[in-house]
C-alpha cells in the first residue's frame, strides 16, 4: 500500500525537495499556479503571469507581493528565499497610475463648517463621493455644488476637470 502524496516527506537532497508550487491570484480572483525550481528566479513566475493573461493584464502594470512584501525586479530573488511553500500564493497588486486619482474637498455650509477628503477615478461618478459624504457626515439630504453648479452625481472628476483639493460645496437640502 502506498502513502498519500500529501503525507509524502522528502529528505533535502529528494529531487521533489527542489521544487515549489505558486500560485499567483490577482484582484479579480483569477489564479495561476506554477511549479519552478527552489531557486529559480522569480522573474519566470512574474513572466509567466504576464504572458498567460495578456492581453488582459499589461506588462508592468502591476506589483507582485509575498506575505505583504513586494517581490523587486530585477534582484534576482528566488523562492527560497522566501521561505516558499507549495501551494503558497503570490498576489499581483495592480499599480494605479497618479493621473488617474483626483482628491476633491467637500466643504460644509452648515454650522460645523467641516471638511471631507477622498480620493476618487477621474472617471467614477460623483455618486460615489456624495454618498460617501453623506454616510460620513452622517447627513440624510445634501445639496453639492462645484463652480455655482448643482452636482446630481451621474457627473466625473473628469467631466468638471477636478484638480487636487478642489471644492464642492455641500448645503442642507
């Protein structure tokens, strides 16, 4: 009778100890796995990603990271040492790019006299922002105006070319 592959140990000099399984996983949940040696560079496994999900994902779009630290190109880092076990998962962090990022300030004109900041898309409606607003000032009704203009929410950052620190007003509704 023979031992499950799972209860299997190997001894250091095993040929199977000199192999690792990765899988990398990105932000929409798709996962590839990869067997590479020990002490393969871990540049293989980032050049096997990218060419298995173009052209769905660009070369150097993104960061590549192990337990919260980011795997850096090109230093040649290899698995072991990582300390890389099989089944261990290397997760691929899509970079925003700055341009794309606008931070508005939402200025009250109530009697608090308070101020908002969040960071949106360029091209995400303001609805996002306003009801962001709105559950954090804890305000059921708003009015939000930019430039003497009333925001209804379907409208972009991009649309009102919003620049960092730009304010929308907020009234009582």
């Amino acid at each position: 009778m023979s031992i499950p592959w799972n209860r299997r140990t190997f001894s250091k000099t095993s040929p199977y100890s000199q192999f690792v399984t990765l899988v990398v996983k990105d932000e929409a949940g798709r996962r590839l796995t990869r067997t590479m040696g020990k002490t393969d560079n871990l540049q293989d496994l980032v050049d096997f990603y990218y060419s298995t999900m173009a052209p769905v994902v660009e070369r150097g779009s993104g960061v590549f990271e192990y337990r919260g630290t980011q795997i850096v190109f090109p230093l040649q880092q290899k698995p072991v040492e990582f300390d890389m076990k099989d089944g261990d998962v290397v997760d691929f962090v899509p970079v925003v790019k700055p341009h794309t990022l606008v931070t508005p300030v939402l200025k009250e004109r109530y009697e608090e006299s308070r101020s908002f900041a969040c960071t949106v898309r360029r091209t995400d409606e303001l609805k996002g922002l306003m009801s962001f607003y709105r559950w954090t000032a804890r305000k059921a009704g708003a009015v939000f105006e930019f430039d003497g203009r009333r925001l209804v929410g379907d409208e972009t950052p991009a649309d009102l070319q919003l620049e960092d620190g730009a304010i929308i007003h907020v009234s009582p509704a």
